[in-house]
C-alpha cells in the first residue's frame, strides 16, 4: 500500500511540473527552463523549512513566488526569441541555474547536523514530513491537494477568456496583436504563472524526497516538463495528467517490475519517439478535447 | 605565456567544437529544425568504436576513428527515419520532442555501456611535443586540427563541387521548387543526417583522444556547448559554426587557466551575451521560420 | 480623422511606400487602390504599427500614432482585417470574437479582472450581437478552421468589428467572392457607415470599390498619382496607365 502512495506522490509531483510548462507552452513559447525554476522552488521551500524553521504552508508560497519573479524577469528577455532560438536560450538558462547550485553553499549547524545546500553534495535532511510523523498517505495527500487545486485553476483558465486570449497568442501573434492583444502582457505572465507553478511543484518535491540535488534538475527533467503536456496534448489539463500517469505509472514504474534495471530513462526517451511519429498533436489534441467537453459540459460556447 | 598557450590549445581542440556546430546547423538549414539528438548520437558513435577497440585490440588508431565516425553516420540516418520522416512539418513541436527522446535514449545507452564512468580510449601520440619557440605544442592537438581541417575541407568540396551538394543547397533554400526539379526531398535530407552524422563521429572521437578519455557525461555536455557554437556563429551558417567553434574552444581553455568554476560561468555568460546583442549569432540571418 | 504625412516605408533598397499624404473624415468610406505592389497593403500595415515606419507620420484624431504597436492601435479604435485570413483556427467562432474585445470602450466597461474573467451578461450579448450580424449564429462552436471560405471571410470582418472600431481598414474583403457576395459585403459595409464607423477600403475589386466609396486615392510605386470621387478616378488618365501601362487602347 505503501508503495501506491509514494507512487501517487511521484505522478502529483510530476503532474505539477508538466503542469507549469502548460501554460507557457500554449502562448507559442517553448521552454527548457521550467526545470531551473523547479529547483528554485525546491532549494527555496527546502531552505526555509530546514534551515530557518518555517511552516510548510508558508514555504510553499514563498518559493512559488521567488520562482514566479524569477520567471517574471526571465520572461522579458525571453520575448525576442521565436521558436527554436528561444529553446536554446532556455536550456542555457536551465544550465546555469543547475551550475548555480552545484556551487551553492549555505550550511547551519543545527546540534550536531550541518543543514542547508552544499553544492555539489546538493541537499540533504529535508526532514519536514519525517520530524512531523507525517504518514506515505498524508504526504500524498498533501501534495494531490495542491495538484488538484492547480488543475482547477488551469481548468477555469482554459475555459475563461484568458485561456482563449492565451491560445490566440500562441497560434498566431500577428493576428493577437491585431485584434488589441498586449503580446508582451499575455507571454510574460504566462512565464511568471509557469515559473509559480514550478515553484510550488519544486518545494513539494524536495521535501518527498528529501534530498535534492543538481544533477537532478538538468535537461532531462526539462524535458519532462514539456514532454507531458506536449503528449498529452495542449488542449486540456488532463492530458497533461494522463501522459504523466502513463509515463510515470505504466513504464517507469511498472515495466522496469518486469524488465528489471535502470531502465527509466531509455524507455522515456523511446517513448516519446513513438508518440510523436504516431500522435505529433499529443494524445488529447483540439478534436478530442471538444469532444470530451461535449460529453460532460452542456454548455453553449466552448 | 600560460594564457597564450592554453587560448592556441583552445583553438585546436575547437575546431571538434566546430564540427559539431556545423553538424547542428547543417541539418537546420536543411530542414529548418533543429536535430538535439545531434551530439548524442556523435557521442554514441565514439562509444561504438570504444567497444569495437576493447574487444579488438589490435585495430589499428585510425581505424578506430573510422568506426566512429561511420556509426555516427548510422545513427544519423536511424534519427532522420526515427525523428523526421514520418511527422508532419506542420508539428514543429512534434520534431523537437522526437529529438529530444532520442536524446534522452542515447544518453541512456552511453551511460549504461560506459558503467556510469570514463572509459579510455586510444589517443594519438599523447605524449609528443612540438616545442615552437616559447611555445609547447601538443602533438595530438595538433593531429586534432589537421584532421578536422581536412574534414571540413572535404565537407565543403562536397557541398560545392558535388551533384548531392548542390542538391542539399538547394532543398535548403526552396524546398518545393527542388522537388519539382527531381531531386528527392528523402533522399536528400537523409544524406544530409548521415554526413552531419559522419562528421559528428568523427569530432566524438577527436575528442576522445584528446583526452584519452571517452567521458559518460559527454551527450549533455556536448550538447549544450554544440548548441551554443551553433547560436554563437548563426543557425545555418557553416562559416559562422566555425569561428564560433574555435571562439569558445579558446574561451574554454584560456578561462580553465583561472579556474573550472569560471570557464562554466563565463560560457553561459556568453551565450547570454551574444542572444541578447546579436540573436542572429554572427553570420547568420534572423530569419528563422519556425 | 486620420491622417499619413509624407508616410514612406523603405524594405532596404525597395520603396514600397514614398512620401504619401492621405486623409480621411470621419464617417467617410474610402478607397484605396491600386496595381499589385503600389504599397496599398503596407500602408494598412504602417497605420496599424505591423511594420516600422521609415520617415513621415500617422495621426488619429490628432494623436501621433506613428511608433504605436497594434494593439495601442486596437485600443484607440482602429480594427484591421486580413488580406489572407489570419484566423485563429484552433479558437471557436465564439472565442474569435470573444478575445478581440479589446477596445478602450470595453477595458472601461469591466476593468481589468472582470475582462480577463470574460464577463457574463454584456460582453457575451455584444458576441451574441456580432454573431448575428455576421449570419454566424449557428457555427458559434465550430472551429474556425473547420467554416467555409465565405463563412472565414465573414468571421475575419466580424471580429475586426468585434473590437467596437471607430475605423475600419479592410485589407483586399472581396478577393474570391462572386457578384453575389460581392453584392452582400457593399451592403454590410454601408451599415456599418450607418453605425457611424469610417471605413478604408482595400480592394481590386472595382465593382465594390467604385459602388461602396465615395472617395478613391490611387496609389502607384508607393506614391499616390490621383484621388478623388469614383467617377474623377474612372476617367483619369494616369490611373488608367498605371493599371494597364502606356500604349493601352480603351
């Protein structure tokens, strides 16, 4: 039972992750740097908590706001570059942001324990839910609240005006401008909003596992990022959480049960090959979104 | 002294970084999308022939390189098939994100054929020396450039004085109207991965031997310093993936002198530097299309 | 109401606006024509800040709009459409609409929380008003890649009009359309006169230019070579050389 409980912690956490790039990627914007401010998230939360002492329930919120104005300020620069430059120019801010914390040290003595980030050992004893006797199921639960609350927001989003406005942005600029769209509004915040996201994502992820670390934030896990919300399809929240569920769940987790070994990240990256030769839209594209709307939602305007 | 000397061995060993970057930007001009798999798979290449030599010791150096440069050359038409043939070009996304798995696979594969550690690989006369004046000039740094030279110079008789060259130049430039004058657009671009693969292979294993070392961690690293020659020196522009090469080769050496932490931070400094003031990198045209 | 002084726009060697002078009154609707390449779409593009301009100025209602973005333009009153449709495919006709209210009428009307929320009551009865004006009503959820030509070319004009314009520029509306839509779209475009909207049109399509316009300026090699009524326009002699070259025989 245990075992289904750090699973369901592992698909909430990732599902928060993928979640971030969501909105950033509906504005046209492909970005690699989702995993940077993961980590600000994570060492911020974890910082927080292990060293100064802070409440959980106000650590969250202060990373995901040091994540969004780090965000916020990355999306300015961000706004020059079209498609493929702008990947680039987000993995090397993904790079650095890793670099910067394979250097970081920050130490406390806490008793005899040394707390706190040390480079590149990264950082351990993030020991909130242990000192606090949390159970598996109370940590999973505590992490599916905020999944399923950003869910519901990003749901509302989709079906409100900004969701519309966010898409027209991404589909075509020239058109958003013509038609009275602030460009540089709808993109920035949408980074802003991506990089809160993360951030909440981030904190609740070092503290599950609690032990973070560099390498841990590099290109894979931004892809990750993108790669569950470009799968799943950028029409609707769920898929976002179906391509985790799928990836996370059945191969990661499940197959290596069979196959045996370190076998995580090949079938990964197979995977994502074979999803996009055969679903390029993602599996829950525009068509089957409306569809599945239509199934549940009797509503005039979509 | 030490400077000069480390900034001459940068630019040796950049003209690897070169070839990588040129690698990058040829497949971009050709198929105007960025093929991430590209140092991986160069990477991968040098590892296959890591293999082959530690089964077969008796191989002789260059022959060695051949494999790896020519396996290379495999994988570049395996990701061709794998990554671009069979998805519509209207789903840019879709291509990045194939590439981008297949560079998550062969990043894998190397880490589990490498047993998560640096392997040794052959190098070229490591320890001769050309004493040129005050300087002291490794042998095999030198072995690196000639080599590499001659490879660019072969890959430029090729665009320029072949019948496939001219046709990657010109489904580069109008891809349409080069299917309408016979040339086939699969055949073509195929080529064109397995040439870039070729030089990639070769530049994995230049690097290999310059080290002595074949380094697990190579794909991401080299993925990332490839991407940045080939921002630096323009997207689609071989000049340009060139001095860009050597640019950040020199850079890298000259700056290890003062310490490692600086040569990471000042290399991602430049690539900030250069998206800000010249997004279109130093030769090349801010016309991208995607 | 609006007026281009000296406008030019110069792509590198190539002047594909030179020094134009163009007003138009309120109320008014105006033609704009020209052979291919006269400028006529660039000039739409300046006016709307799509492109830089090089030299010369823009004012709109007495205000200097030459270095204002698009979507300063939209919020000041001035709605564009497309030569070829920029539609948003993957929105529906409803969404189409919906993210174009954005004129500074209707960020007073809500304010900022209650626009981005979308608004129930108002913001949806003017979609509603729109929809019906555009005989669009019963494609409302459709996706806007899914409409026939006719239908796209419709959706295009309603949601310029959805931005509550006070000037309208219409980039080339009758381009594929036969005389009986060509007939239709005259008339919507003299309702909207009666809404009180000015309107610049575009065309080649000489029968709506010369039935729907009361005023023409010609344009040229980005230089403006005639203006006056329809009927001046038809009878001058450089127009005619412009679009058919000297030597023609009529």
């Amino acid at each position: 039972m245990d075992y289904l409980y750090g699973l369901a912690q592992t698909i909430g956490v990732h599902t928060i992750l993928g979640l971030s790039a969501y909105v950033v990627l509906q504005t046209g914007q492909v970005t690699m740097a989702q995993a940077a401010f993961y980590a600000v998230g994570a060492y911020v939360a974890a910082m927080l908590t292990t060293v100064w002492g802070v409440n959980i329930l106000l650590a969250i919120p202060a990373a995901a706001a040091v994540a969004c104005a780090l965000a916020g300020l990355a999306g300015f620069p961000a706004l020059r570059f079209k498609g493929l430059m702008l990947v680039v120019a987000t993995m090397a801010l993904g790079e650095a942001v890793r670099e910067f914390f394979f250097n970081f040290d920050y130490q406390i003595a806490k008793g005899d324990l040394k707390v706190g980030p040390a480079g590149a050992e990264g950082f351990r004893q993030i020991r909130y839910f242990y000192e606090r006797g949390w159970t598996t199921a109370e940590v999973a639960g505590f992490i599916w609240v905020f999944v399923i609350g950003i869910m519901a927001l990003l749901w509302w989003m989709d079906r409100s005006r900004i969701g519309a406005v966010l898409r027209a942005v991404g589909e075509d600029e020239l058109a958003a401008q013509s038609v009275g769209i602030n460009l540089t509004a709808v993109k920035v915040s949408a980074f802003a909003l991506g990089g809160a996201i993360a951030g909440v994502g981030g904190a609740l992820y070092a503290h599950y596992t609690t032990h973070v670390e560099h390498t841990a934030f590099g290109v894979v896990m931004a892809t990750f990022a993108i790669a569950y919300p470009i799968l799943g399809g950028l029409s609707s929240v769920f898929g976002t959480l179906i391509a985790v569920l799928f990836i996370q769940g059945l191969l990661i987790q499940g197959l290596p049960i069979l196959i045996g070994g370190e076998l995580r990240n090949l079938l990964f990256g197979l995977l994502i090959l074979l999803a996009m030769n055969i679903r390029p839209r993602g599996l829950i594209d525009e068509r089957v979104a409306r569809m599945l709307r239509g199934l549940f939602v009797r509503s005039r305007n979509a | 002294m030490v400077l000069i000397q480390a900034i001459i061995d940068g630019i040796l060993v950049g003209t690897t970084y070169a070839l990588i970057g040129i690698g990058f930007t040829l497949i971009f001009g050709v198929m105007h999308k960025l093929n991430l798999a590209f140092a991986a798979a160069s990477i991968a290449g040098a590892f296959l022939s890591l293999i082959v030599w530690q089964n077969l010791k008796w191989l002789p150096v260059p022959a060695v390189f051949l494999i790896a440069a020519l396996g290379a050359g495999v994988l570049g038409y395996v990701i061709y098939v794998a990554c671009f043939r069979f998805i519509p070009l209207k789903s840019p996304l879709a291509t990045l994100m194939a590439t981008v798995g297949m560079l998550i696979f062969l990043d894998e594969v190397v880490t589990h054929v490498s047993d998560g550690k640096a392997q040794d690989y052959p190098g070229m006369l490591p320890t001769a020396r050309w004493v040129l004046g005050p300087l002291d000039l490794r042998v095999d740094y030198l072995l690196v450039f000639a080599i590499s030279v001659v490879a660019m110079l072969l890959l430029l008789a090729l665009l320029f004085r072949t019948r496939l060259g001219i046709a990657t130049r010109a489904v580069a430039q109008q891809p349409v109207a080069a299917q309408l004058c016979g040339i086939s657009l699969d055949r073509t671009n195929a080529a064109t991965f397995v040439i870039s693969g070729v030089l990639g292979g070769l530049a994995g294993a230049m690097i290999g031997s310059s080290a002595e070392l074949l380094s697990n961690l190579l794909p991401l690293q080299l993925t990332v310093k490839g991407l940045i020659v080939t921002v630096i020196g323009g997207l689609g522009s071989i000049p340009g993936a060139v001095v860009a090469g050597l640019l950040v080769g020199a850079f890298e050496k000259g700056l290890e002198t003062w310490s490692v932490l600086a040569r990471d931070l000042c290399v991602m400094l430049l690539i900030f530097v250069f998206l800000v003031a010249k997004p279109a990198g130093i030769f090349g045209k801010l016309n991208v299309r995607d | 109401m609006l007026e281009l002084k000296g406008l030019s726009k110069h792509f590198g060697g190539v002047r594909a606006v030179d020094g134009l002078d163009f007003a138009v009154r309120e109320g008014e609707i105006v033609g704009l024509i020209g052979p291919n390449g006269s400028g006529k779409s660039t000039t739409v593009n300046l006016i709307c800040g799509v492109f830089p301009v090089t030299s010369g100025g823009i004012a709109f209602r007495g205000r200097d709009i030459t270095r204002a973005p698009p979507h300063v333009c939209l919020a000041l009153g001035i709605a564009r459409t497309f030569q070829n449709i920029r539609l948003f495919n993957e929105l529906t006709v409803w969404q189409n609409l919906w993210v174009a209210q954005n004129s500074a009428k209707h960020r007073k009307q809500r304010g900022f929380l209650g626009r981005w929320v979308g608004g129930r009551g108002e913001a949806r009865r003017s979609v509603e008003r729109h929809l019906e004006f555009s005989a669009l009503a019963k494609k409302r959820d459709e996706l806007a890649g899914n409409l026939s030509f006719g239908e796209q070319r419709r959706l295009e004009l309603a949601r310029a009009l959805a931005a509550e314009p006070e000037l309208l520029l219409l980039d080339e509306p009758a381009a594929g359309m036969n005389a009986e839509e060509v007939g239709q779209l005259a008339d919507r475009i003299r309702s909207l006169q009666g809404q009180g909207k000015t309107v610049v049109l575009v065309e080649h399509v000489m029968e709506l230019v010369m039935g729907v316009t009361e005023r023409i300026a010609v344009l040229n090699f980005g230089r403006k070579i005639a203006e006056g009524s329809p009927s001046e326009i038809q009878a001058n002699r450089a127009v005619r050389e412009a679009y058919l070259g000297t030597g023609a025989k009529i």
